[in-house]
C-alpha cells in the first residue's frame, strides 16, 4: 500500500503526476512485482482509474491483466478486479458526466476496438469461458458481464469463437441454473446477446432444454406479472423462434405451446395495470406471432393454429380480445394475434365466426369488431388491426365468405331493423364521409370476393335504397357513382381496388359494368389526362380496371367488345400512353411496402393506399393486359379459337373426370358388396360344417342303436324261454349281484383291518403315558422307535381312506347302473307273453327287494366309514401331541449334549494350561539351580505329588468320558 500512496497521491512537495503516467506505473508494478498482493493491490487501483481513463488503461494495461488472469488463477479477488477492469474499458454504458464530456460515436468506437484488440487473440475468450464456470461470485458474475459487453460490441467475431468452442455454448447455458439470480437474471442477458442473428447457436440452446428453463423462470416469476426478468427471458424466446423452423418444430414437438395459456388468463377487473405487466402481455402476444407468422413455412404454422386450438390458447386470447378494461395497445397487438391465429385454418375460422360479445343481445365478434373499424373516433392502429382479422378470417374461407356476402342479398337482409350485420356495416362503411371507413370497408368487402366467381355474381343482386322516393341502385352502380364525383384520392383507390377484384376473372360482372355507358368515357377520360402526381395512382389503378374489362369481355355487347374497346384506347389514350399509366401501380412506393407482408402496417393513415392481397392480383394482371391491348384483331380470334378448343378440351376432361368419378364410387359400392358378400359366405360355410358334423352325430347314434335293436332281437329268438323285462336280461342282473356279494366281502375285509388298527392306537396311546414315568435313559432309548411307528400308522390309515374311497366310488357307480337299468325298463318296452309275465313280475319284485337291502347296508357302511372317520381324526391329534411331546425332550436332550461339550471342552482347556504352568515352574527352577538359588526338595515332591493327582484326575475323566 505505501507504493500506492506514492504513485496516487505524490510527494507533498513534488508536483501531481497525469493520470497516464500513474496508469503506466500501476502497469508496471502488475508486470514486475513478485508478491501477489502488491499485483492485487496495483489491479485494484487500475479498476478504479478505468471508467474516467478508459483509453489509457486499455491501450497500456489490457495485456497486463490478461497476462493476470492466465497465471492468478488461484486468487479469485485479483481475478474479480481484472474482469471488472476489462468490463469497464470496453463498456459503453458511461455515466452521465462522461456521456457530456466525450461523443456517444467516440464511445461506441472506442469500445468495438478495444474489443477487437481483446478477441484477436480467440484463446482469451476461451479463458473467459471457463472463468464462467467458477462458482464464486466475484467471479463468475464479472466473467458474465465482460462477455455480455464483448457480444454486444462484436458479435458475430465472438459467437463464432464461441461456436467452435468445446463445450462453450453448453458452459453458457448452466447459468440459468445457477441460485443467485443475480447471476442468472444476467446470463439471460448473455443469452440474448449470444442467440442474435445466429442460427447454429439458437439450435444449440434450444436443445440445451433452454425452453424448459426459461419457461420455469417465468412461471416462478409470476407469468405476465412478474418484473424485467420476465421481459429478459421472453426476448431471449423471441431470439431462438423468430425465424427458425427447426427451433419452431422443437417447441411445438415438446407441448411447449399449453404451458402459454396461463399467461393469457386475465380477470375481471382489468384496470389499473402496470407498465411492466403491459411490456410482458405484449412479448407474450408477440412470442404466440412468431409461431403463427405467415412468413412461416404452411406446414409448420398450421400445426402450430391446431395446437392453439386444442390446448385452448385461441379460446383465450378471444376472452381478453371481449374483456373490457384492457389497454389499447395490449388490444390491439390481442386482435394481430388472434388474426394470425385463425388465418387459413377453417377450424379457428369456424370457431372465431362463433365468439359472441358479453353484449345485451349478444352480438358476434366480427361485427364488433367492425363497428371499431368504421367508427373513425377509434385508434388509427386498432382500426388496422381489425381490418387485418377481418382479412384473415375470411382468407382461404369460403364459408366465411358466403356468410359475410350473404349479409347483404335482399333475402337474408333482417326486415326488422333489430340487430345490424357485418354487410351494413361495410356498406355504412363504403358510404360514409370519412375516407379511411370507405378504404377500409372496400378492401374488406374486396376480401369476400377473393377467388370466388360465384359470390362475384351473386354480389351484383344487392340493391341500395340511396334516398326516398328515388329507385334502388346496384352496389355496382353506387361504386361506380361515387367514384365518378371526384371524392378523396384514399376512396377512389380503395372503390377501383374493389371494383379490380369484382370484375377480374367474372364476364357477367364485366357485362354489368359496361352496360353503364358511363363508366368508360370516365375512366379514358381519367387515364388520359395529365394530372398531378398524387393522381398517378388513380389513373393506373383506372387503367387496370379498363384493361379488365377488355381482357374479361366476352363480347356480349354490341359497343363495347374487345376490339372496339382497344381502338378506343389507340385514339384516345394512345397504347404506349396506357402502358405507362399502368405501370404507375407496381412503380408506386406504397406498393412496395404494401407487398412486403400481409398485415396491414402504415406509419399514418394517409399511407394507407394499397392492399397485399391485391399487389399479387396486380402482379397477375399487368403483363397480361399489356399483351391484351397490343394484341391485333386477328390474334384476338386465334386465341378466342385456342380459348374455346381450351374450353371444349376441358369440358371433355371434366367430363370424363365425372364419369371416372362415377365410375370410382360404383367400383367402390361394387367392392363394399363383394366384403359383405364373402362375409355372408363364409358364415353360411361354418353354418354348413357345423350342420355336418350334427347330422354325423345323428348317423352314429343311429347305427349304434341300430346295431343294439340287431342283438335284442338275436337274443329275443335264440332265447325264447328267457324272460325280459324293458330290456334287461336276467345275466346283468346276476352279474350285478355277484359284484355286490364281492365288495361286500371286501368291505367286511377292511373292517377287519381297521379294527385291528384301531387296536394297534389303543396300545400306541398307552405306551406314551408309561414312557414319560421313566428315566431319563429309558426315555433315550425308546424315542427312536415312536416316530417310525407312527410314519407306518399313519401310511396305513391313509391307505385305508384309500380303499374307502374306492369303494364308495364303486358303490355310486352301482348305483348308477341301477339307475340306467331303471330308466331302460321304463324307455323301451319289449312285447312279452302272458305266460311268462307272472315270473317275471316276482323276480322284479325279488330284485327290487334286494337292491333296497343292498342300498341300506350300503348306508350302514358309509355311516361305519363316517364313524371310523372321526375315530381316526381324534387319534390323528393324540399322535400329533406325542410327537409334540416327543420333540420338546429332543431338544432338551440336545441342550444336555450341547451343555457336556462344552464342559469338557472347558475341562481340556484347563488340563492344556495347568501342563503350561508346570512347565514354565520346571523352567524357572532349572534356572535358579544354574544361578545356584537353593531349591527346596518338598517342593519337587510335593510339585509330583500334584503332578500325579492331575494325571490321576485325567484319567478319571478320560474313563467317565468312554
């Protein structure tokens, strides 16, 4: 510090040094001094003097505090005061005091220079780079500010720098991330700067998830009610779609469009909003543009209007566009947007014609918004606005178009008066004295008959009631009236511009027109005349209009045919003449501008003569009516003859196009009854196998019972004497009886059996009860033989209840038969003698009687089975307790096993040390006898006499163990 005392404040008595030669001596000491903090202090001092000397310390210390921020890596306050440095040279942001000392292009110079003199060497910005990626504030947050400046100052050079970095656009983007706004809120700046005119930079950053990161942002901000950093992030938005398919597509691909509509959703109290909330909406509306722009490829901004319309975005925009209380400018850029929205998508279109006004009555939407169009009280910008969502409502719409241009026919027109439609006001509009109401309302009106002939004819039916007690007069008629009487020149241009998109490519309205016999001496007259310049525009635009109606003619008139209209232009107007007067259109200033875009934009409202729509009718129409009118009779009736071959050829064309139309619907109804025939085919095939294969069944039960009757009979007369009763025969009945008298005999087996059994448990009970009064010993010894005779009970009750269930199985089966033998006897009656019928009614009978003693020693059985059942069950428990039993002395006896290991075990350990201690006594005193210590004799005996009882001991221990 004493250094700068020196080189700042001097000596006392020696005069001040300028501030240059303090800034080379602080240089100095930068380059030459060793210890870091002289460097650090001498920084700080080069900080302070560079925002009033920013040359000097730019031209003299720049390579020092390079050379600083190369090799002080590790202390991150001399890093912090060299950024800062270098911010403020290059800077132009100067105080106030400064900005009147020095020239704001003295300024701007000096900083792009010292910027250039910063980025020749590119390896600094690549230590800038990774500067940013220090997470300490003082220095990261300079680091952001200095390569903000470098950007703004140059930057093309810089983002190409930056571009061909490893990594520096991705270093870039983890600011946003970063906890400290401060720091964040500046790399959205950084970021602005960055994306400028760039378009491989955008694409980075937006696949760098910059949409995600910024959308955040504004949420957590607040959306339209958040501060500046709203404002930051949203130009930043601007700055990756504007222009940028690729970016578009990824935002729209990624469901980005639904997150904007929270930023739409205003109340109902919509007054009192801030400057910034204002700046915010209108971005916000701005950023929804961007995505629909007409400037967009078809695909992209199509897809882009459904989005809008199924998230919901349109309904909303449309809410605010009826709110009431909303600022004028946020209104107006509401109705741009909402155009842009619904242009050349007929689901918005359709959607847009149903929005009604929170009005009493409801009123549509399109007609409130022309009332503001007509009314010449409104905003001049609002009024454009309107007149460009009119114009994209009705744009590739011809639904709309009809609805509108039916708003005028005398059949659609309410009687009542009660509710006024968009056709009056238009015609209010055209009519009025207020020469923007008429321009606007002709060139809306001109917009309902784009590309549509047959709403150009139907036009001509409308009729004006122009004052009381006089006729009606055409709409036609009334344009052409108004324009003939001299109005201002905004007027005439908007009616000629109407009346150029009626008559262009529609011979009736052509027809109409000229039926006037004064319309064509008015517009000669006014193409011939050499007027002023602010008339050019006129006389071209009634050049287009004369050039229309010669090149629509079709020569319905007698006077005003083709050939004759063009020899009155020769002698009155002159074909070079009428040539240039068309070409003032296209040379016109105001045509320029307004084919440049489609909304309609003018500084002010004088310059509002042209429409875009129409410059391209121009550019259609110019070069085909200059050959029109150079065009020779003869070559007139060539084309009259290539037209009408061109015409019959397309008729013929078209007519076979409806023929193979035709033809395609009956190949396709031909194509649907072959389906449905094939259809009805194959469930006939399935129905036929599955009457087969029923009518296979039958063929086999009726051989089968066929082959039966065959033996009855064969039987019937080979054993005549034999008696049969319904079929039976008196061997099944015997053979019955004789299977009924062996499973009975079988039956009375396994009684036996399980009596035996039954006394085999008796005494397996008893034998638990008398081992557990036993010793310990007996206990041992009869344990291993109580479970396997329990395993071998077990098995033989189960094969019991095997041999049980078999033979209950057998009985239902006998049973069965019976009931089979049964049915037989009462199904098939088989004729008998009356001889025999008395014998064979008492062995009926004797049958019977035996099947019922059969079935009730059957139910004996099964309630013996049932019985022996539950017998079994109880002994089932008293088994499972003695085996309980029978494990609980297991597993003492185990612990008594476990516990004699570790006794012995216990027992050698102590044998193991005892010998230990022997031996070490036997060593000590074999040393003290060789130090000569006396060593007593009884100690020697009394030590065997010990040793003698332990080997003693051991050996009983040993024996108890064997």
């Amino acid at each position: 510090m004493n250094f700068l005392r020196g080189v700042m404040g001097g000596q006392s008595s020696g005069p001040q040094p300028s501030g240059a030669e303090t800034i080379q001596k602080l240089c100095d000491r930068v380059a030459s001094s060793t210890l870091l903090d002289d460097r650090r202090d001498a920084v700080r001092a080069l900080k302070s003097l560079s925002k009033k000397y920013r040359l000097e310390v730019g031209v003299h210390a720049m390579p020092h505090l390079i050379h600083v921020l190369q090799t002080d890596r590790s202390d991150s306050e001399i890093i912090g005061y060299a950024l800062d440095t270098l911010y403020n040279i290059i800077s132009n942001d100067l105080e106030e005091e400064e900005q009147e000392e020095n020239s704001q292009k003295q300024t701007e110079d000096l900083g792009s220079q010292l910027t250039e003199l910063f980025i020749k060497q590119q390896d600094n910005i690549t230590l800038l780079l990774t500067y940013l990626e220090e997470f300490d504030f003082h220095v990261r947050w300079p680091g952001v500010k200095l390569l903000t400046v470098l950007l703004k100052q140059q930057g093309p050079q810089v983002q190409q720098i930056i571009l061909v970095s490893p990594m520096g656009v991705s270093r870039l983007m983890d600011l946003l991330a970063d906890s400290r706004e401060v720091i964040r809120n500046d790399g959205v700046l950084l970021l602005q700067q960055l994306t400028k005119s760039n378009a491989a930079i955008q694409k980075i950053v937006a696949f760098e998830n910059a949409f995600e990161r910024l959308l955040d942002i504004i949420t957590d901000e607040g959306n339209s009610d958040g501060g500046i950093v709203v404002e930051d992030c949203l130009l930043l938005l601007q700055n990756l779609l504007k222009n940028n398919n690729s970016n578009q597509n990824f935002f729209k691909e990624g469901s980005y469009i639904q997150r904007m509509k929270p930023w739409f959703e205003v109340g109902d109290d919509n007054s009192g909003w801030s400057a910034q909330k204002v700046t915010n909406l209108h971005l916000m509306l701005q950023l929804v543009r961007v995505l629909v722009s007409p400037t967009n490829p078809p695909g992209a901004t199509s897809s882009c209007q459904r989005a809008m319309f199924h998230c919901g975005l349109l309904q909303q925009l449309c809410t605010i566009l009826m709110a009431t209380g909303v600022p004028a400018d946020i209104l107006t850029e509401t109705i741009n947007t909402v155009s842009e929205v619904i242009r050349g998508c007929q689901m918005n279109q359709d959607y847009f014609a149903s929005v009604n006004a929170p009005s009493n009555p409801p009123r549509p939407a399109i007609v409130v918004l022309l009332m503001s169009m007509v009314n010449e009280r409104q905003p001049f910008v609002l009024r454009c606005a309107v007149l460009y969502c009119f114009q994209c409502f009705l744009y590739k719409n011809e639904k709309g178009q009809g609805e509108i241009v039916s708003t005028l026919l005398p059949s659609t027109i309410d009687a009542t008066g009660n509710s006024v439609s968009a056709g009056q006001l238009l015609c209010g509009g055209l009519f009025s004295t207020d020469s923007l109401s008429n321009w606007c309302a002709a060139v809306a009106l001109a917009h309902a008959l784009q590309e549509n002939a047959t709403l150009k004819e139907q036009l001509l039916r409308v009729q004006l009631a122009t004052s009381i007690g006089n006729p009606p007069v055409s709409l036609l008629q009334q344009c052409t009236n108004i324009l003939s009487q001299g109005s201002k020149v905004q007027t005439r241009v908007g009616l000629l511009m109407l009346l150029c998109t009626w008559l262009s490519n529609c011979p009736i309205a052509v027809t109409h027109f000229l039926h006037n016999s004064a319309n064509v001496p008015f517009l000669t007259g006014q193409i011939a005349e050499n007027l002023g310049e602010e008339e050019h525009l006129v006389q071209g635009l009634c050049a287009l209009l004369l050039g229309i109606s010669i090149y629509y003619n079709d020569n319905s008139l007698e006077n005003y045919k083709k050939e004759k209209l063009k020899q009155l232009i020769e002698k009155r107007i002159g074909k070079e003449n009428f040539v240039e007067k068309l070409g003032f259109i296209s040379k016109h200033e105001f045509y320029s501008r307004a084919a440049q875009k489609p909304q309609p934009s003018f500084s002010s409202p004088d310059h509002m003569m042209f429409d875009h729509e129409f410059t391209k009718l121009v550019k259609e129409l110019e070069g085909i009516i200059t050959k029109a009118v150079y065009k020779s009779s003869e070559e007139d009736k060539q084309e009259e003859e290539v037209k009408k071959s061109l015409e019959q050829h397309d008729n013929i064309v078209t007519r076979y196009k409806s023929i193979i139309r035709v033809q395609d619907q009956e190949l396709e109804e031909l194509k649907k009854q072959v389906e449905s025939i094939k259809a009805q085919n194959e469930q006939l095939q399935t129905t036929v196998t599955q009457q087969m294969s029923q009518i296979q069944q039958h063929k086999d039960q009726y051989n089968l019972l066929k082959v039966q009757l065959g033996k009855d009979n064969q039987h019937h007369s080979s054993h005549g004497d034999v008696a049969q009763m319904n079929g039976v025969q008196p061997e099944e009945i015997s053979k019955l009886h004789g299977e009924i008298e062996e499973w009975k005999h079988k039956l009375e087996l396994l009684q036996e059996q399980l009596k035996e059994r039954d006394s085999l448990i008796e005494s397996l009970k008893l034998s638990p009860a008398a081992g557990g009064t036993t010793t310990e010993q007996s206990s041992q010894t009869n344990k291993p033989s109580g479970p396997e005779v329990d395993r071998e009970l077990y098995k033989e009750v189960e094969t019991l209840r095997a041999q049980i269930q078999s033979q209950s199985t057998d009985i239902l089966k006998l049973q069965s038969e019976k009931q089979e033998l049964l049915q037989k006897l009462s199904v098939t009656p088989v004729p008998v003698s009356v001889d025999n019928g008395t014998v064979m009614v008492a062995k009926t009978a004797d049958l019977e009687r035996r099947l019922s003693t059969l079935l009730q020693e059957n139910k004996e059985l099964k309630n013996e089975i049932a019985a022996h059942g539950e017998e079994k069950a109880s002994l089932k428990q008293q088994l499972d307790s003695s085996n309980s039993t029978v494990a609980i002395l297991q597993n003492e006896k185990s612990k008594l096993q476990k516990e004699v290991a570790e006794s012995k075990k216990e027992q050698d350990d102590l044998l193991v040390l005892l010998a230990d201690q022997d031996q070490k006594i036997i060593a000590l005193k074999d040393k003290l006898k060789e130090l000569g210590e006396p060593v007593e004799d009884d100690d020697e005996l009394e030590s065997g006499d010990q040793g003698e009882e332990d080997e003693g001991d051991d050996e009983e221990d040993d024996e108890e163990d064997n």
